[in-house]
C-alpha cells in the first residue's frame, strides 16, 4: 500500500510544479526546508517516490536526469500523458512548435548536440505552418530558453536537461536509430564523444567522459579498449559549477561523420 503523503511533501511538490526542473543539491535543501522536524527528513529518492506514487493515477512523475553541460544530477516533473510536442501547445503557437522541433532536428543531425541560431534562423524560412521573421524567431528562441526547453551559449542551442527528460520518449519514437543512449549512464547522448571503431560506435557523455578517464589512464574506449582519440574535457567540480554558465566546461569534440537513417514521422 503507497503512503500518503505529507504536508512536506505537498511543500515539496508545489515548489516542482512552479519550478518544473530542480538540480539535486538545491533539492536536497529544499527536503530539509519543507521537513518541519528532523524525523521527517529521509533519503530524496525514497521522499519522492512517495510522491510519485500518488503522481501515478494522473499519470506524472518526478523523474531524475543528469545535465550534460556538468554532468549534475535534476529532477524534473514529467506530463506522462503527453509524450509530444504538443504537450507545450498552450503557451507556444503551431509555427512557434514547428520551429521547435525543426531546432531539434538540426540538434539530432549535428555531430555535437547544438544547433546554430543561423541554421535555425534559415529553418524558419521552410516552415509550414507560417513563415517567421528573423525578429521573431529570436524572440521564440529566446522565450524556448527562458521556459528552460533549450540552452544557448555564443549562439548555439542545444537541448535543455528538462527538455530530455521531459521528451525523452518523444526523441526516441521520431528519430529512432538517430539516437543513442550514454554508454556509461544510459541517458540519451547528443552533447557527447563516440568511439570511431565502426563495430563499435557507443556515445559518452562529456561529463561520464570525464569521470571514465579520470580513473583510466590509458586512452582506450571503454567497450571495445580500442584507442579513444578525442580530448578528454575537464569536468567543473560540483562547487565550482553553482554559479557558472551553461557548457563552459568543456568543448565538444567532433567524433567523425557517420550515416543517419530518415526519421519516423
């Protein structure tokens, strides 16, 4: 039998819902403000799975993902009833979702996960549902990355921690084959390395990269040990990254061409 729920897990719930995504270190904090006394406070995973239990019947949940531009842990509050874009449909109009997922397409088909705000831009003009501005367009954008479904740094986007663990199952019904998941966190990869062996081909995370390599020595992929010929990013300690900006730690190495299948549409 689930158990119910607590006024602290009200608290805790209300502020996800406002929030929609918290990073692990401020969701550990925000336990602790919500517990009213020290008894109530309990390990996170077992605090919200409580609260997903009872998220169950209106088919959410507080799912866990990690950041691929410093590798911390998020938790975000997921719609499992909606899995496509459509989801965002009362705050973005029809053209402003096409550009979307014309932006996620462009971030799919990249060898390093991003997006250039000129290749969107140049999207804008094949759209089907009504063409946009260049003004416009920006200010979608700029709107995509405030509502936290895109992040950009110098102007390239790239898919937001919330936008992958909220779309997560969206990705993989459309682009299928295009995608794969970390070989070391099994999250889906795109700001990522991949392993140049054609028998092979896993993807690493940046982050999960540099954890790897920070214990293995010698440059070898971590499945097949065949030389890994990519420079080893430098992970932000968890400290140093609480006020730094998106993807600063590292660049993404290009990990060579290889085939793309058509998507599913």
């Amino acid at each position: 039998m689930a158990r119910p729920m607590t006024e602290s897990h009200r608290r805790f719930l209300q502020i996800m819902m406002t929030s929609g995504i918290i990073e692990l270190s401020k969701a550990k904090s925000l336990i602790r403000h919500c517990c009213d006394d020290q008894s109530a406070h309990a390990q996170l995973d077992e605090f919200i799975d409580v609260i997903n239990a009872q998220l169950q019947p209106m088919f959410m949940q507080i799912r866990k993902g990690m950041s691929e531009d410093d590798g911390r842990q998020y938790y975000a509050l997921v719609n499992m009833a909606e899995t496509d874009v459509t989801r965002m449909s009362s705050d973005y109009a029809d053209n402003e979702l096409e550009l979307f997922r014309k932006t996620m397409d462009l971030i799919v088909d990249s060898e390093n996960g991003s997006a250039s705000s000129t290749d969107i831009l140049n999207c804008a003009d094949s759209l089907q549902t009504k063409k946009m501005k260049k003004k416009e367009v920006e200010h979608v954008l700029n709107r995509l990355v405030q509502d936290k479904w895109l992040n950009e740094k110098q102007g390239d986007y790239t898919m937001s921690t919330r936008c992958i663990i909220e779309m997560e199952q969206y990705i993989r019904n459309v682009y299928q084959d295009l995608v794969k998941p970390c070989y070391m966190c099994h999250s889906l990869a795109f700001q990522c390395q991949m392993c140049e062996n054609p028998e092979c081909g896993i993807k690493v995370h940046l982050p999960c990269v540099a954890r790897y390599f920070k214990s293995h020595i010698d440059p070898q992929c971590p499945a097949c040990k065949e030389y890994w010929p990519h420079e080893i990013p430098v992970l932000r300690s968890e400290s140093a990254s609480q006020t730094a900006q998106p993807r600063e730690n590292a660049t993404p190495t290009p990990s060579g061409s290889h085939s793309r299948r058509q998507r599913k549409r």
